[in-house]
C-alpha cells in the first residue's frame, strides 16, 4: 500500500473518491454502524457507485463493492478497471474484505485493476488515501482460469 495525496490523483480517480464518500452517506448499517462507499471505473469509462446494505442477520447484507460491481453487470460492462473504497476506519486502510476481493478480481481488467483505499475519519473528511492493486491484496486468487 502507498498513501498517495488527493492532487497525485488523476481527476477521474478524484472523482471515484468524491462518489465513493458521497454514495457512503447513504449506506444502511444500523447494526454494525459500519458505513462503506464504492465507487468503480468500467472499461468503458463510466462510473458506478455502490453502498453497504446490511440486514439484522447480516447474512444478506450486500456490500458496497459487491453493490458497485452489480450496478455495473446491469449495464452489459463485466470488467473495472479501478475502484475506490470509501470508510471510516480508526487505525490502518480501508480495505476490501475478502469476499468483495474476490468479486473485484473476478470482474476486473485483471490483477493490475488500481485500488483507492479512502480512510475517513469521524467526521466524514479524508484521513488519507493509499493505492494497490487488485493483485497485492489478493494475490493467489481465485479466477475462471482455475477451473480449466
């Protein structure tokens, strides 16, 4: 992970920023009170927002990655290229849990796809940003190769 500034962003990739901390606003988290943000690029250059949507079980919750990814599948587009996540998170980065890791490789141009963890603090403003890969946070994943 490299923490990176707003400005060494492109303004596109500031503007999945912008969107993935907009969209967070309106997550449903009223149990764990753990609000994420997504926002993605697709290869066509449109963006697509997603937020985390949890029910009391938690078991049909649906995550703010995962939520991004479908609004992208429903336009025809099967492939990002970056995506940003946008949470609060008191110390380290704001990742993606293993499961969305998956989804976002399976989708995504392949393990280059560029990754925006957006850390907020309590009040919602950037605490930092910082970029990877797809492939540095899930190296050895799991894609349709693998069933060849």
């Amino acid at each position: 992970m490299k923490k990176v500034k707003l400005s060494e962003l492109s303004a596109v990739e500031r503007r999945l920023v912008q969107k993935a901390i907009a969209v967070r606003r309106k997550a449903y988290a009223p149990f764990s009170h753990y609000k994420c943000g997504a926002a993605l690029l697709d290869v066509r250059n449109k963006i697509h927002a997603g937020c985390n949507i949890e029910t009391i079980d938690f078991t049909l919750t649906t995550h703010a990655e995962m939520d991004a990814i479908n609004d992208m599948i429903k336009t025809g587009v099967f492939k990002l290229k970056t995506m940003a996540v946008a949470l609060q998170a008191a110390n380290g980065f704001a990742l993606p849990c293993g499961l969305c890791r998956q989804k976002i490789r399976e989708f995504s141009i392949g393990p280059d796809a560029k990754i925006l963890a957006v850390n907020l603090d309590e009040k919602g403003r950037i605490r930092h940003v910082s970029q990877t890969t797809i492939d540095r946070l899930y190296p050895l994943a799991f894609t349709p190769d693998c069933l060849v």
